[in-house]
C-alpha cells in the first residue's frame, strides 16, 4: 500500500479564489529552489497562498510539508521549539534540539512552510541558513513581510489580486468580492457591478480588505461600501506619508471595519486581543466580561456578530475561535487607548492560571478520576499553552511573580508527561528575577525545583544540583506536597548521574518514607523504580523483579497512565535481564498503547527498540523488523540521537540471530559512531563479545574493514540493509561494498556488480569500482564529487556549459526552449550533485572540463 504523505497542513475554510498562474509558478519553483519567500505587505495574502501552494506540493515531497505558524512567536529562542513541537522532535539535553532537527531533517525530502516571519527575520535567517546547508533534500517556503537575505533564496513578491479593467471586468479581485460576498449573504452585488469594479480598485486588490469588505454586504451595497472607503482614504493621507500605500489602505480597511461596528462589539474585539491561541466561549466570558460594559450572558451574542463581519474566525472543533493576526494586532492598538491593558491582560492571566491548575490537579492528583477523563485535563492543557507563554509574559511584565509562579508549575506538569521542558527553563528564570518578597516561601521552593527538574532534561547537571537541595529544603519546612515529591525524583536522576550515590540514596530513603506517609502513590512509584535500576546496576534481577511488580501495582492504583507505562517498560527491562524473554515481551507490549495514547514519541521510540531486540532474541525476525523500524522513524522524528544508537545496537542483535556477522558489526560500529557523537563513550560488554566472535569467524582484517564501513556510513542507511535483508537469507561472509542488490537499497550481503542507487547513501559510502576495496574507508567528500561528474544529465551538463556565458536563467531558458523554473531546478541539482554553492563555481568548473565547447 502507498504510503501516505504527511502534513499538518489545515483545510481550507472557504473556495481559493484566483491566482492560478500564481500557484502553477511557486508550485515549480518550490521542487527546485532550496527557499523560496513569498514577500509582501499584511493583507496581500501570503499565508493563505503558501497554504495553497504546499498544498499542491504534498506529492513531491515524500516525508512531509510542515506549517509552522510564528506569528505567536515573540522570543526568537522559540523558533527552534516552535518547528521542534510541530515535527515532534523532543528535547535530549541542553543545545541539543537544534541537532534533533538537523536528524530529523537530514537525508528526507521534507517541505517546511515557514508562516509570518518579519518580526523573527534575523534568526529565521540562521537557522534556515544552517538547516539548509546540514540537510540537502531539505526546501523551505516562507512568508514575511521582509525576505530573509540569505544566500540561495528566491523572493518571490506577492501581488494583489487582478485588477478590473475594460478588457477584463471579471478580474480575480471581482471574483473574489463576489465569492465571499455571495458567502455572506449578499446574494445582489452582481446587480451593481461598476459599483464592484470601483470598490475592488479602490481596495486595490488586497484579499483582507476585500474580505472585510465583503463580510459588510449584506447590509450595506457595493457603492455605498466604496464611498466610506473613500472618504477614510482621504482622512489617512494627513498620516505618516512615508508608509507604503498599501499598508495605508489596509490600516483604512480595518479602521473602516472596525468603524461600523456597535458599541458593544468593538469593546469585545479589543479584549479579546488578550488571547494568543484559541479560546472558547467560556473562557472569552470570563476575561472579557465586567458585568458593565459586557455581561458574560452577551458575550456569545456579541461574538457571533464579530464572526460574522469576519474579524473573529470561528472553528467546529470544539467551539474554539481566534483572531487573524493582523486584526488582533489591531485591537490591541484600541485596547491600550483605552486604558484596559492592564486589566485585561491581568485578568488572562488570572484566568489562564486557574484553568491550567484545573487541568494540573484534575490529570495528576485526582485519583478519583478514570483514566479517560483525566486524560481529557491533559488534552486542554495542551491547548492553552500559547495563551500560557503570553500571560507568563505579563506576569513578568506586571511583576506579578506569584501568579507567573503558579502557572509556570502548573504548566510544567502538562508538558512533563511528554517531556517538553526546554522553554519551562526560561519561564523560572525570569520570575525568578523578581522581586519575590511577597510570594510565599514554600512557592519559591517549588519553582527551583520546577528549574532544576528542566535542567536536569537539558543535562545541566551541576546547575540543578545546587537548585535541588535548595528547593528541598525549603518545601520540607511546609506540609508536604505532590512537587516536593517529583524534586526528590529529579534529585535521584541528578546525583546518580552525578556519581553522588550517598547524597542521591540519602534522598531516595526520604522520598520513601514522605511519598508512603502522604499516600503519594505516583512519587512512591518512582522511587520503587529508582530501587529497581539500583539493585540491576548491582546484579540483583530477584530484587529488581519484586521492586518492579511493586511499581506495577502502585501504578495500577495511583491510576496515572505514564507511570503504569514507566512501571511496565521497567519491568520488561528486567525479565530480559533474567533471560524470561517471553515475559519481558509481555511487559514491553503492554506498555506500547499507553504511550501510543500519551503522544510521548520519545519513550514509545525506546520502548519498541526494546521490543525488536527482544523479538530478534527470540527468532521472531519479522516483528523484530516492524519493530525497529517504527523504533528509528520515531527517533528520527523527534530527533533523539541516542534512540537511533538504541535502535542500531538492537538490529545488530538482529542481524547477529539470523547469522549475518557483517551486517551485526556495522550496526555496532554505525551506533558507536553516533554514541561519541553525542558524548558517550561506554560502548556496551556486548560490542566487544561480538567482535570477538566476528574476529574467529571472518577474521582480523575482514572485521575492521566492517567496522570502518559502518563508522563512515550514515545510520540509516546502515539500518536499512539489515531491515531489508530477506529473513531466510545468509550471508556468504563476504562483505559488500556498497553496491546495488537487484535494485533494492544494499542489504548486506555479497553484490552482483553494479553502482549502488540508494539515495540516501552517506558519501563516504558510495561505491568506487576504479578504487581498490581497502582504500574505499578513507574516500574524501572531494573525490566523491569528482567521481559523481559523470552522474550530471546531459541536459544538466548542457546548462553547465551555458554558465560559462553569465547567462541568467531566462536567458538559458529561452536558448534551450524550456522555462526558468526548470532552469532553477536544473542548476540546484548541479549545486547538489557537485557539492558547490554557487552559479561561479559551476561555471569554472564547466569551463575547466570544456562544457562550453558544445
């Protein structure tokens, strides 16, 4: 069955009006060009046509186009963990979730849309800059109202819709009034169509303000629409004569919009400007309301009249609402005039707080709760986490430390079950900064442990070390709590890694006897865990099996899925180290849903690495195989390097059951290489046993020419001669060199001649049939490029040679008969196949070789 592409991609809310030449051009220049910039003022419908665009796309790029939306974006630190969130990618240590994206990333054919970039341009610029150089199938499409500057990317300007004229009366603008206006219920605008005509020019084409104009006609006509509009234009000419026209009009469109509005409606749009993400009716009642101006029973009336003039978009899944950027920015502009800022936002973040407190005790503590419905608490908290970065903001703004505090904790707790703690860093900081004389000590001492708990995730260990201690201290002054718990669970991971067993045994006994005194069944669990890995590290698997049954029942009952889940993966982990393969399957299977439902990708990568490895022991060589490749695509997605090296030492015990020695020792070697890479370097007893095993059966020289080849070959390509390696077939102790196997990706075993054709091939593993096998180890990047010259198609050699004249583009284009977008592909996979960076360089290096001698 095809495989289908992914995407995130919302569906459309209304018909795509126009812009066909438009779409066919970007849609062209998206498969050939690395970045492509669709640059142009607020309104003029960049977002809307990239959606489109990427749309249309999704079949040329196999492993997915992604939206990542940055207009809520305000730190330019989130950028990174704003594109992290959306390709799942999780955060392994600290400055490493940039490294998570570049595996992620590299070798896929992947389509990033990057939405509302002009206020990030400087670090939208890097970081696309490096992800484009480190990645190579890797294309990005961007909207901003200001192009990056990069090397490599192609502006695109966005047009305004066509105008009307005498040749052309039904331009894309009328169609496009018409449309919505239709949508709106104006069923006439047809009967005054010059009325339509002059509108559409005097709106100059852009899609918002024909939308907001459009979303008025049903009550008031076409000319009528268009005469307000021109008396605001004249009134906006006395302003800042130095702004674009068109963002004069835009600003009059919005301020006409916002003109008809009543009273009342006005008053509702400018607080709900407070809102980040999307809200519901519920939560609009409790911020906006006063009980003056707007009492909650209106909200709901006044909001569907804002929906319907189009300046709040309603969604049918679950109610939710939102503003469009532009008018939230808008109304917040009226909010400030009218002196509600402070009450306003102070009020988000009173509200946002007690929700998500809500959410925290209702998931985590109420053990009264099924599963399912706390399950639900977990789900909306998620959902707020925009409106929680903005009102954090205020807090810190405000100075409203305790608020900021309390939400910050209850924040955490949603993010921690998927392991989502980078920014949590950054919000302790910050409050932390405060003046905190009026926030209650035992608060403090709850958020030092919330910053070293985050710490500790970004292996800044000697930074939370410090915290720890501190925060324990102080929560052991007040009556205990469900936090002062997980500070004793991060304490533990602390100090074991740190080698300070005394200080964490000492914490693992107090944890014990406060979780067992408060009947805290969740930290209780963690620390009968924290028994188990201790008595396994000290080669006690009887006592690890009755410290993990303990776990596993503490789990069942506190009733928490993730650490029934913990519970259960521990458990499997110990009947493997017993050699009861049969049962650590059980455990391991078991644990798979829970984590499937939890969307922690990160423990489900770990848990069916596990499971291959156990299933390969056990001769079940096709669920081993299924296993260990959900395994690497759920560590390449979430971008954990240290799940691609567990993946990799699982598929060496894989090739090693079905008797393929080559393929055991290059996945040994591949996961050694990565396990350095990211600074560990204790290979596990079973590496050396293999070589040792591979030194008797294939001998010395055979071996380190495996081990080399899997050094230099990238992971993936690695793995996938294992995964693709028949069950029933052997290998015939030759080592292969890379070469083609019947037209599949090498698998292994010996070849039959013939240049390997797997794209995804690492360089310094391509086959070099005039270069002797012992040598093909140390082939440089260069003469891999030198060698891969005769790869260039001869139209692609043909445009090469035309280099040489400084011809742009079109003028190649018009001399080969073909059309600029192909040229621009043409030339980006000259760049790719030849390693270079510019037009100068292929147009020397054609000129050397006499490409211009056609």
């Amino acid at each position: 069955m095809t495989a289908q592409v992914q995407h995130n991609l919302p569906a459309e809310p209304n018909r795509f009006v126009g812009r066909a030449r438009d779409v066919a051009e970007l849609c062209a220049l998206v498969r050939g060009e690395r970045v492509v910039t669709l640059s142009g003022v607020g309104g003029i419908g960049k977002t809307r046509l990239s959606l489109r665009v990427a749309a249309r796309a999704l079949p040329g790029f196999t492993d997915g186009v992604w939206l990542v939306q940055l207009a809520r974006v305000s730190d330019p630190e989130l950028i990174v963990k704003e594109m992290a969130d959306v390709l799942g990618v999780r955060e392994e240590g600290s400055e490493r979730l940039l490294d998570g994206l570049r595996v992620r990333l590299r070798g896929t054919r992947t389509l990033l849309l990057l939405d509302n970039c002009e206020h990030l341009v400087e670090p939208c610029a890097e970081l696309v800059a490096g992800l484009i150089a480190d990645c190579p199938e890797l294309r990005f499409l961007l909207t901003s109202r200001e192009p990056l500057r990069i090397p490599g990317e192609l502006i695109w300007r966005v047009p305004p819709l066509d105008l009307p004229d005498e040749c052309h009366p039904d331009a894309e603008s009328v169609l496009f009034f018409v449309e919505r206006a239709a949508a709106a219920g104006a069923r006439a605008v047809t009967d005054s169509m010059p009325d339509v005509i002059r509108l559409c020019r005097a709106l100059d084409g852009l899609p918002l303000a024909l939308e907001l104009a459009a979303a008025r006609s049903s009550l008031l006509s076409p000319g009528r629409i268009a005469d307000r509009i021109g008396d605001r234009f004249r009134l906006l000419t006395t302003g800042d004569r130095t702004a674009h026209a068109r963002q004069r009009t835009l600003l009059a469109t919005v301020e006409w919009s916002h003109d008809l509005l009543d009273h009342k409606e006005r008053v509702l749009l400018r607080r709900l400007s407070v809102f980040a993400g999307r809200f519901d009716l519920d939560l609009a009642e409790q911020v906006c309301a006063d009980g003056g101006l707007l009492r909650g029973s209106e909200v709901l009336d006044v909001l569907s009249g804002l929906v319907d003039k189009s300046l709040v978009l309603h969604h049918g899944d679950g109610g939710r609402y939102h503003l469009l950027d532009t008018i939230r920015h808008y109304a917040a502009e009226r909010l400030r005039e009218a002196g509600e800022e402070a009450r306003l936002r102070g009020g988000h973040l009173q509200v946002i707080c007690a929700e998500m407190e809500r959410c925290y005790e209702a998931g985590s503590l109420d053990r009264r709760l099924s599963w399912p419905a706390r399950a639900v608490h977990f789900a909306r908290g998620r959902t707020l986490l925009d409106d929680c970065r903005a009102a954090i903001d205020w807090a810190v703004e405000s100075g409203s430390a305790e608020l900021g505090l309390r939400l910050a904790h209850a924040a955490l707790a949603i993010l921690a079950v998927r392991g989502d703690l980078r920014e949590t860093v950054g919000w302790y900081e910050r409050l932390l900064g405060l003046d905190l004389s009026d926030v209650p000590a035992d608060l403090i001492g709850v958020a030092k442990g919330g910053l070293a708990f985050g710490l500790e995730a970004r292996d800044e260990l000697d930074r939370a070390a410090g915290l720890i201690e501190e925060s324990i201290e102080e929560q052991k002054r007040h009556p205990y709590t469900h936090w002062l718990g997980v500070t004793y669970g991060a304490a533990l991971a602390v100090f074991f890694r740190t080698g300070q067993s005394d200080t964490a045994l000492r914490y693992l006994r107090e944890l014990e006897t406060a979780a067992a005194g408060h009947d805290d069944l969740f930290n209780l669990t963690t620390a009968r865990i924290a028994r188990l890995n201790l008595a396994l590290f000290q080669g006690q698997p009887r006592q690890a099996q009755r410290f993990g049954e303990e776990a596993l029942a503490l789990a069942m009952e506190a009733g928490h899925h993730w650490t029934l889940a913990r519970a259960l993966t521990h458990l499997g982990a110990v009947a493997e180290a017993r050699g009861d393969l049969e049962a650590a399957m059980r455990h391991h299977a078991a644990a798979l849903p829970i984590l499937e439902e939890l969307d922690n990708r990160v423990e489900l990568a770990r848990c069916q690495a596990k499971v291959g490895r156990v299933a390969a022991r056990l001769h079940d060589f096709p669920a081993a195989r299924r296993s260990l490749a959900a395994s690497l695509v759920l560590s390449r997605q979430t971008g954990r390097r240290s799940g691609v090296v567990r993946a990799l030492v699982a598929l060496s015990v894989l090739a090693q059951a079905e008797g393929d020695l080559d393929g055991a020792v290059r996945a040994a070697a591949a996961a050694n290489a990565l396990r350095e890479s990211i600074g560990q370097h204790d290979a596990p007893a079973r590496t050396q046993e293999l070589l040792s095993l591979a030194r008797d059966k294939l001998g010395e020289g055979r071996v380190a020419l495996l081990w080399a080849s899997g050094t230099e070959q990238e992971p993936g390509a690695v793995a996938r001669r294992i995964l693709d390696r028949a069950s029933d077939g052997a290998s015939d102790g030759r080592a292969c060199e890379g070469r083609a196997c019947e037209g599949r990706a090498c698998d292994g075993r010996a070849c039959d001649g013939g240049a390997c054709d797997a794209a995804d091939v690492h360089e310094a593993a391509l086959p070099t049939p005039s270069l002797p096998a012992s040598l093909f180890v140390s082939l440089s990047g260069p003469a891999v490029r030198e060698l891969r010259n005769a790869t260039l198609t001869v139209r692609e050699r043909e445009i090469a040679g035309l280099l040489t004249e400084g011809l742009s583009n079109r003028a190649v284009a018009a001399q080969l008969v073909i059309s600029p977008a192909t040229v621009a592909r043409h030339v980006a996979n000259i760049m790719e196949k030849l390693g270079f960076s510019s037009r100068a360089q292929i147009a020397v290096w054609a000129a050397e070789r006499r490409l211009d001698n056609r």
